[in-house]
C-alpha cells in the first residue's frame, strides 16, 4: 500500500510538473520538449530529485509515447500521398540524407564510437523534427506560401524513410549478423510495401471496418490494433514503431481525422512521458564532456539543412526568399532523434551518445525556430551588403599650380 502511494506521488507530481512546462513553453510560444527533456535529466540518475517506484511505470508509457508519435505521424499522410511524394520529390530526400547524415556518422567516426554508432548519430542529424516545423510553420502563418509543400514533402520522406531506417538500426543494435539483418530489412521493406498497397487498394474498406459513431469504440480498437501491430512488428524484430507508422497510413478519411482528434490528447501525455524518460537515462553530468561536438555537430547540420531547404526550393522554382526561408524552417530536430538515440541507448552501445543526442536536440529544438524566422532576413542583408558597390572616392580637383609645379 504505502509502495502504491508513493508511486501515485511520483507519478502524479510528473505528469502535473509536466503540464506547468507545457503551459509555460506555450505562453512564449516555443516547443516544450526541451524542458520536458530538462525534467528528466532533473529526475534521473544524478539529478536533482530521482525518481525510484514510478520509473518502471514511466518506461512502458514511453514505449507507448513512441508508438503514439509515429501513429499519429501515419494518420497525416495517405499511402497515394506517399507514393506521389516519393516519385516527384526523390531527389531532394536523396540530397536531404547525404547532407546532414554524414555529418553525423563522420562525427561518430572521429569520436572512434564505431560504425553502429556511426549510423545511428546519422539518422539523429537527418531528421528534422515535423512537430516542431508544423508549429512554427503555423505560428508565423506561413501554411500557405508557396515554400510550404517543398518544406512538407522533404519531410514526409524523411517520415516514410523511416519504414526503411529503423528497421535496420534494430538489426545492427541487436547484433545480427548480415545475413539476419538481410532478412530483418527484407522483411520490413516486403510488409512496408505490401501495407501502402493495400492501404491504396483497400484502405476505404479498413476505414469502414476500423470506423465507429461512437468515439469510445472507435478509440479502443484503433489503439488496440496499433498496439497489436506495433507487438508483432517488434517481435519480428522489423520495429514497433515502423508497425505503428504503418497503421496510421491504412487508416484514410473520416476515421483518420476521428482517430486524429481522440489520440491527440494521448499522444501529448505519452509523448512527454517519452522525452522524459529519455533524459531519465542520461546523467547530467555526462553532458558538459560532449557538449563542444554536439555544439558543432549542430552548427554544421544547421547549414546544411539550410542548404537543403535552399536546394529544394529552388528545384521546385519558388524566389530566392521562399528558398531562405525554406531552408530555415527544416533546422529543427526533435522527436525523431530523440526515439533513434533512444534506441541506442537502450541497446548500450555507446554510453556518450545519449548524452551527446540530448545536448544536439536541446540546442537544434531551441535555434530551429529562430532560424525559422531570421534566416530569410539575415540572408537577404548580407547578399545586398555584398552587391553594393563599393563607395568611389571624390576625384581630387586639379590644381593648376601643382600641374606648373611639377
């Protein structure tokens, strides 16, 4: 009983310490993951108040966090949205993942952290944060410039390139060898593929068997059957949030948009129960050693997304501010590499990556915004400094005197 109580104190205190930041980043308008990672750090191992018979609790609701997020990211996209995006924005995701993953696996690589760690540091700096970018999009009121779709189209590939990728960091964290893993990405490419096809084909007739009048019903058997799929997913070692990601793309209409609106709520709560959990698992003190490559790693990834937003923009043939501010809006990190770096961390293959990772987000989730909104501005006054030309002397008058004299 008092192991009860003290768990309901525990808990209860987070969730309530948790609302007061989100309420908190939301008056001044930015994300709140980085004071929900603060808390953890605050509440693990090191930290200020540590959390001792709630932390089992708050592990499977940061599983669930997990799954929530990539569901939720599934239900915004159909799978034709997908398959047209793939074809018509190919280039500009291929462009997107050598700019600013190899920033990432070469800073592993200097760090001798080895080539898991390698790709997994890869696909923190490679994908921005979709959360973060939709709100900053909608707070400056820029949904409906014409860089918008260019910005969102990268990244639904970054989104569906994760079908692909977290597949393949399971097997390389779990130690297969390259046969196993061979089979593990086949696998999770033939169910991805299969999945998007019978979510073209036959996704009205899964939305009318998921579909329900009543809210109640309707939220129990999509979160039942996401929960079953992400269990069997992960059980095939395929990833439980790829099964998750996959529910949401079959899922298409009224019970999308019904799902979407039910699961918001759980999403949030589960969501900041993740990040939290996350920062319960990096010591405070293992971030000041790693906090200059981190600095650095966001430095560069910052400017090579620019110079991927940049690219991508001026592809699609949108003016030369559309492409700045473009670029500025993809810095972000946030969610995604966050859950990549969690899953290194809990596989324990390298013990500074996660402090490394929290340093990167904690940095990259505050500037994104701020790149969001100056870097259009910046750009512009710098490029118009460059082509004014230079101020030309007055010619001295002649002097008729000096002409004698000489």
């Amino acid at each position: 009983m008092h192991s009860s109580a003290v768990f309901l104190i525990e808990f209860g205190a987070l969730i309530l310490g948790l609302g007061l930041l989100g309420r908190f980043a939301g008056r001044f308008r930015f994300s709140p993951i980085p004071l929900y990672l603060l808390a953890g750090l605050a509440f693990g191992e090191g930290g200020l108040l540590p959390l001792g018979t709630s932390e089992e609790f708050v592990a499977v609701g940061a599983e669930i966090g997990v799954i929530l997020l990539l569901l939720m990211l599934g239900l915004e996209y159909t799978a034709s949205d997908l398959v047209t995006n793939l074809k018509t924005h190919y280039p500009a995701g291929l462009v997107d993942a050598a700019l600013n993953a190899l920033p990432g696996a070469a800073m592993a690589v200097l760090l001798g952290w080895g080539p898991v760690a390698a790709v997994v540091l890869a696909g923190v700096t490679w994908i921005s944060s979709s959360g973060v970018i939709a709100k900053v999009l909608g707070d400056l009121g820029r949904l409906g410039n014409r860089e918008t779709p260019t910005i969102l189209s990268i990244l639904v590939l970054e989104d569906l390139s994760m079908a692909v990728y977290l597949p393949v960091v399971t097997a390389l964290l779990a130690g297969t060898g390259l046969a196993a893993g061979s089979v593990t990405l086949a696998v999770a490419l033939g169910v991805a593929g299969l999945v998007l096809v019978v979510a073209v084909r036959y996704g009205r007739h899964i939305s009318r068997f998921v579909s329900s009048d009543d809210p109640e019903k309707l939220l129990l058997v999509v979160l039942g059957l996401t929960l079953l799929i992400a269990g069997l997913a992960q059980q095939l070692q395929v990833s439980a949030a790829v099964g998750a990601f996959l529910v949401g793309i079959a899922l298409s209409g009224e019970v999308a948009e019904g799902a979407h609106t039910l699961l918001a709520p759980l999403r949030d709560l589960f969501a900041a129960v993740f990040f939290v959990f996350f920062g319960l698992h990096t010591d405070p003190a293992t971030i000041p050693p790693v906090l200059l490559p981190a600095l650095a790693l966001a430095v560069v990834t910052a400017l090579t997304k620019i110079a991927t937003g940049y690219w991508a923009a001026r592809r699609a043939g949108i003016s030369v501010k559309g492409r700045w501010r473009a670029g500025g809006a993809l810095v972000a990190r946030g969610e995604f590499s966050i859950v990549i770096a969690g899953l290194a961390v809990t596989a324990g293959i390298e013990p500074s990556l996660g402090p490394l990772a929290t340093a990167y987000v904690l940095i990259l989730v505050v500037v994104g915004p701020l790149t969001a909104r100056f870097t259009e501005p910046v750009a512009l006054r710098v490029a118009d400094r460059f082509r004014r030309p230079a101020a030309v002397a007055p010619e001295r008058p002649v002097d008729n005197q000096d002409v004698v004299g000489r």
